[in-house]
C-alpha cells in the first residue's frame, strides 16, 4: 500500500464537501481512468477496510467510520494475559477478557468502544479489539516439552513472560531440544480469535530452563540486544582505530593538565577534565572523546550504534555500543596517549552561572588515569592517603575542581534540582559467576564532581546550539501530571511530611518538591517518599525540541558527554561539527533537523530496551542470590504496597513478595495512602518487617516471602487534604466529562449496526 495513495484517499473522503461514493466512483475520482493502478486502488481501500481506517456501507459507499468510535494505540496485557489495556492518545482502555481477540502484548490495535447496552459496559472505557495493525512479538523463549522424531521436534511452548497467556504448538523445527529446555520460538501462526491455535518454529536452544547462562541469554534475546557484532562491522571498526592521529585543523591541547576520573573497571573512558582559576570565576574545560571522527554517518558502523542506541551494562558484563577496538581503544581518553576530543571550553563566574561556552575540535593527551576510591581517599584522608604521591601532579588543579564542584552543587540545589533517594546494588561474582554478595554501591565527592561537571557541560552544550538556532536531541523531562502530584501529596501528608510547597499541584516546580522531600528526610522517611515521588513524575526522553528538564530544573539540557555508549551524544557531536565546519546552511539543518528527530526517537526506545534489560539481569541474580536462602529469616523494609500484597525490601537491597493471601485475615488496600489495613493491624511504605524467604524462582525472576513479624506502622489514618482546583482546571474536567457522555451516547446509536464476524481483525 502506497503511503501516497492512502492519504489520498483519506484526504477526499475527510473533506466536509465529500458525498460517500462507491469504490469504482472513488477509484475515478483519485486514479482517473489510469487502469495500471486498479490492483494496487482496490488492494489499498480493502487493507484500510480492515484497519478500520475507512467504513464501507450495506450499499457499498465509502465513509470514515463514526468519531469516537474507534481507538488507535497499544495494547498492555496484564500480569497474566488474561485482559488488558489500550493506551491511546484519547487515554486508557480496558479491554475485558472475552474481547481481546488473540491480541498480545505490546501489538498496535484497533479498538472499538463498547456499547452502553453491551454486557461488558462498565465505567464507559471498555473497548474490543477488532484488527492488529503491528505485531510486537515475533519471538518468545519458553519451556519446551515434548519430544524429537526424525530431526524433527514435536510438542508445545509455554511463554517465559507471563503477559503471554498462551502455550503454542510447534511446528517444523530441526533444532535438538529435550524437554525442560529453554528454546527460542519464532511465530508463524498467529491467532485470529480467543482460544486460536499459535504455531511457532523453535530456532534455537539455550540451555536447561533452570540455569543461569540460559535464563541470561534468554532475557537478552526478549530484549533483542546482540551480545556479539558481525564482523563486517568489526573490521570496519578496526579499519577505522588504526588510523594515525594527526593534529589536522584540530586546537592542540596536548600540553594542557587534562585527566579523567572514572571507576576502577572503566574501560570506555569518554570524558576528560581540567580547570583553570580566573579573577571572575573559573574555565572548566570537558573534554570528550570525538567518536563521531572514526564512526562516520551512514557507515554500518553508524548504522550498527543506531540500531543498538546504548551501551548496556550487566552485573558481570558490558555488551557495548562500539566495537571494543574503538570502545576500549582508539576512542577512549587513555593516559598518556595522543587523542582526538570534542571540547567544550567553558566560563563561568563565582557563583556558577555559564558566561561563555566555546567549542572546538581538539587533540589531548590525559595526564593521568583518576579512579574514583583512590581520589576519594585523598579527599578524606589528604597527604597521609596512599595514593597521594600517584597523583600529586594534579591535586594543585583537583583541588580548584573541588572548589567549582561545591558551588555547582549549591547553584544546582537553590535552583530546586531534585535528588532522589536510591540505592544502587552491587553484585559480587565468585569465579564460578554465582552471586556471593549484594552490596550497597556508594557515591564519593568525586562521582559527585563528574556528575556536576558532566550536567554543567550538557546544558552549556545545549544552550549554545539553541542560542545559535541549530538542531539538537534534547534530553526532556517533562513537568508531572498535576493529578498524579495531587495523589503523592496525599500520600506524603498522610506520613507527616510537610507538602505545604506543593499545595498548587497546577503549578508544581522542582523546588517545591524539593522542599517534600527535604522534610521527608528529616523524618527518615526520604526512601519511601523518593519511590513514590519517581513513579509520579514523567519518565526522561529524547526529543528535537526543547521542553525542559523539571528534574535538574534547567530549560535546555542534551547529553553530549557519553558518545562511546550512548547515540544521541554522537548526535549532538555531529551537529556541533557541523556548525565547526561551517554547514549553517538551510539544507544542511534541514538535513541535521531531520536526522535529530529521528535520533531522539530510536535513541528514547532503545533506552527503555537497555534499562528494562539491566534490570532483568540484576533482577536475575538478586533471585539465584536469595535461592541460597531459603527458609531463613531477614529483617527488611517495606518499599511498595499493592493490592495482592506488599513486597520488602532486605538490608542486602534484595527484594520479595508478601502476598496477601499469605497474610491470613482479608485486608483493605488503601490506593491513596498506600496501605494494607485489616482491623488495626496495617502494613505500609517504610515499615520494619521480619521475613522468612519461602522461593526464589529464577524463571520468572520472583522472590516470595512470608511474614514473620512486622513493627507497629506509623498511625496514618487516610484524611484526604483539601486542594482547591484552580477554576480553569474545573472547567477542562467539566468539559471532559461533558464530551465523554456525548461519545457514549454516540457509540450507543453507531455501534450496533451490524455484528462482527468471528475471526475478522
């Protein structure tokens, strides 16, 4: 189907002058009497049929199907795949189990509004999926059981993710597998009602359903991340790290104290330092390695960095962006060697604002290899540190770095930048790779100054390209919904913190809950504050235009400072070149407007494919972890209450399931202040609780425990506060009201003009 002749189509029949027409009318109208386009007219009008983009009348005219009656968007199964949601720009669906229509999890879908006489009616958003526009799993691991004949395998597949709610019968496949494996399913068969059959291929084996290396590959298979490159692609890479290191037009920066500072592991080491000390304030210069000179645009390179978006960091592994020869070797800022960089030299006075940023194209050379622990023990210990003579030839510059990290720190804090509590877990390996210990990851003064450094380089980056009207990838975190701040402030006032500052929830700012979360620390209730404060705010993206960053409380802000591992940083890189060289001309930032957009868009998706990722994998060996304890007791906190339970979380940062029937008596699950109550017993966020770990199932990576004994909870009895609604805010609830009672009235006249054959999509 041809895009051109779909919006044609579309356009004639949208028109508020259209008369509905039949098919060979429509046909005249938009291909005249060209009769080399017959097939591909009819075949486009039937694929818009069943995509519920056009309605095709008893009489054969042709229409757009009635507004509000039909739904556009994305499909999230629940738990167990049993029923779910469609979310859409119109909002959120139910989809009631009868009516989901063999559609699974994450597919596109149309969906059409349940009539009010309908026995599934409820609350006026339920919805039936009537046709799947994109199908979103292609492939699936699960357990195989059954048997192999001939070279031929035989038997059924049952979904590892348990959104999938099916088992799905194999068909032609020569792969060798036992029963109790783990294989790789592609589907060739897809259901076209409840209850259909599912066909699938298997097309590879990874192992015992229970092992570790197994359920590993597993997750990066879900995740489509590909721990190896091809090796055209590593050729090419190392093509491109052999060539020699020249000065060119590049500023030489060779002589200058430029170092880096990263953790002991670091291998990709993308950003260096230095620091001068002026009369007005301070040049910091950030100084990052120049990827964008070895992995040219369009190259399979190029190509390769896009498609994977991140580096993606596992508890005992890194599967990298680049190819290591251009990772781990031409690219990375290593200490005494000539490299090429992209600097962004910048002024700022003694308070911190940034006066001036200049960018440039250059070449260094690190003085030295900082390691975050080794620095930290000379800030805390000094000269009687026994790192102190390694890096004597740059403390005199560390020490002024030291100076501009603490009133960036203070500058960020006054603007209202929000810090969050989180505890990060570090997990030990034996030799054997089984975890032997989880442990809290700590963050020194000097992570903290290459984060502030890092921050201050990326707004000062963005601000330049904005001030001069160039493209950008912007790093957006939008303001939060005022109804999810209004339900956090209830939450929070209900655990005695002070949520004065957040009275307005139209007009919330990072300050304001800044200042929450301030209170809730001196509570000692800043974690469970935190955790819920993080689920009501917006998730960060990527997009070609500015909309701020509420969290670090800035209006411009990009990433410029990672290119080794992430690929909007190499985005920006190429803009930045590109105005270096000169290509400020309308087809060039047409062209690079073009690119950024596209670059924000992959760039926000991959993301969200890595960090779900990442958290499998720890998730994973968190669950091998706790195996090694089953049937003991821990003392652990409570850090989230739901409705079939609340998980606790261990002083070892591993988490578990207390289910609520393991509970005994019926409970009352309180959504506002997030409690369990039953009688006078209540289980909330924060509370001491002892546990008793019960299983550890590494399939689908899901700790149980069972109660032992819990503290008292804080007496919080749920009081709604009153918020007064600004009368604008009134109005826009009144008026969606209003209009969703005139789209149910609507649907109710339009959506029983004929039954929908079984099986149509």
């Amino acid at each position: 189907m041809t895009k051109e002749l779909k919006e044609q189509i579309l356009e004639i029949i949208s028109s508020p002058i259209y008369t509905p027409l039949g098919a060979e009318e429509l046909f005249e109208l938009v291909c005249g009497n060209s009769e080399g386009k017959v097939k591909e007219f009819f075949k486009t009008l039937c694929e818009m049929e069943q995509s519920f983009e056009i309605f095709v009348s008893k009489k054969g005219k042709i229409t757009l199907p009635e507004k509000g009656l039909f739904v556009r968007g994305t499909y999230s199964a629940s738990s167990h795949g049993r029923f779910g949601f469609v979310s859409s720009d119109e909002g959120e669906f139910f989809v009631p189990p009868a009516l989901t229509c063999g559609v699974m999890n994450g597919d596109r879908v149309v969906a059409k509004r349940v009539s009010a006489r309908s026995k599934f009616y409820g609350k006026g958003n339920e919805v039936e999926i009537v046709a799947v526009s994109e199908r979103a799993v292609v492939e699936f691991t699960g357990e195989f059981e059954g048997f192999s004949s001939k070279g031929k395998l035989f038997g059924e597949v049952r979904p590892d993710n348990e959104r999938l709610d099916f088992v799905a019968t194999i068909v032609g496949s020569s792969v060798t597998a036992q029963t109790g494996d783990k294989v790789v399913c592609k589907i060739t068969k897809y259901p076209l009602y409840d209850g259909d059959r599912i066909c699938v291929k298997v097309i590879e084996c990874l192992g015992r359903h229970t092992s570790r290396e197994a359920n590993y590959r597993a997750i990066l298979r879900e995740h489509a991340i590909p721990p190896y490159f091809d090796d055209v692609v590593l050729n090419e890479a190392e093509v491109r790290s052999n060539e020699p290191i020249c000065v060119d037009n590049r500023v030489d920066l060779r002589d200058k104290c430029i170092f880096t500072i990263d953790s002991e592991s670091a291998k990709d080491l993308d950003d260096a330092i230095s620091i001068e000390k002026t009369e007005n304030g301070y040049i910091l210069g950030v100084h990052i390695a120049d990827v964008s000179h070895y992995v040219r645009e369009g190259s399979l390179l190029d190509k390769e960095a896009m498609s994977r978006g991140t580096s993606v960091y596992f508890t005992d592994k890194v599967v990298p962006m680049l190819p290591p020869a251009l990772s781990n070797g031409a690219c990375s800022l290593n200490a005494g060697v000539d490299r090429y960089a992209l600097s962004a030299i910048i002024t700022l006075d003694m308070a911190g604002n940034i006066k001036d940023t200049r960018l440039c194209q250059s070449i260094i050379r690190s003085k030295a290899r900082g390691v975050y622990s080794e620095l930290n023990d000379i800030i805390a210990n000094g000269n009687a540190s026994e790192f102190y003579s390694k890096y004597a030839h740059i403390l005199g510059d560390f020490g002024i770095m030291l100076e501009l990290y603490g009133i960036l720190a203070k500058r960020a804090q006054d603007a209202g930048a929000m810090e969050l509590e989180s505890d990060e877990a570090h997990i030990i390996l034996n030799d054997e790779g089984h975890p032997i210990s989880v442990e809290r990851r700590e963050r020194g003064e000097s992570e903290r100054l290459i984060e502030q450094f890092m921050l201050c380089a990326n707004r000062a980056v963005a601000e330049f390209l904005h001030k001069h009207s160039l493209p950008c990838i912007y790093r957006v975190h939008e303001s939060p919904d005022p109804e999810k701040i209004r339900a956090f402030s209830v939450f929070a006032s209900n655990l005695g913190v002070d949520t004065s500052s957040i009275r307005d929830c139209e007009n919330v700012t990072p300050k304001s809950l800044s200042l929450v979360l301030e209170s809730a620390r001196e509570l000692g209730k800043a974690e469970a504050v935190s955790g819920v404060l993080l689920r009501s705010l917006m998730k960060a993206k990527y997009l070609s235009e500015p909309k701020g960053h509420f969290g670090l409380a800035t209006k411009l802000y990009c990433h410029f400072t990672s290119p080794i591992r992430r690929y909007p940083d190499l985005g920006v890189h190429r803009i930045v070149k590109a105005y270096l060289n000169g290509e400020t001309d309308k087809a060039s930032i047409s062209r690079l407007s073009k690119y950024a957009e596209k670059n924000a868009t992959e760039s926000s998706q991959n993301e969200l494919r890595a960090l779900y990722a990442e958290r499998e994998i720890d998730e994973l060996y968190k669950t091998i972890y706790m195996g090694d304890f089953i049937g003991e007791e821990m003392d652990a906190t409570i850090c989230s209450v739901t409705s079939f339970g609340f998980f606790a979380r261990c002083d070892n940062l591993c988490e578990g399931l207390v289910p609520l029937e393991s509970l005994g008596s019926p409970f009352y699950f309180d959504e506002a202040s997030l409690t369990l109550s039953s009688g006078k017993r209540t289980f909330a966020l924060g509370q001491r609780v002892k546990i008793r770990v019960k299983e550890a199932n590494i399939i689908t990576r899901r700790v149980t425990f069972s109660l032992v004994s819990a503290d008292e909870a804080d007496n919080m009895p749920f009081h709604p506060i009153e918020v007064k609604r600004s009368s604008k805010e009134k109005q826009r609830k009144k008026g969606s009201v209003r209009s969703k009672k005139q789209s149910y009235r609507s649907n109710s006249r339009g959506i029983s003009r004929g039954k929908r054959k079984k099986g149509r999509r």
